[in-house]
C-alpha cells in the first residue's frame, strides 16, 4: 500500500525525520515561553 510506504519512507528519511522532530520541539518551546513571559 501507497500509504504504509509513504509513512515508512518518512521515518526512513533522516530530512523529513530531522524536520518533524525540529517542528515537534519548536511547538512545545514556543508553548513554554509563552506561559513564562
């Protein structure tokens, strides 16, 4: 199936892998700033 392949290919593929991870971190960061300011 097109779809397990296109999710197997992302965690395969360290630039979409380093991406969402960077993402996933900026969002709870962002989250922590904003409740100290």
């Amino acid at each position: 199936e097109r779809g397990i392949s296109d999710i197997v290919g992302v965690f395969m593929d360290p630039l979409s892998t380093n991406a969402s991870f960077t993402i996933f971190l900026k969002i709870p960061q962002n989250d922590l700033t904003s409740e100290h300011s």
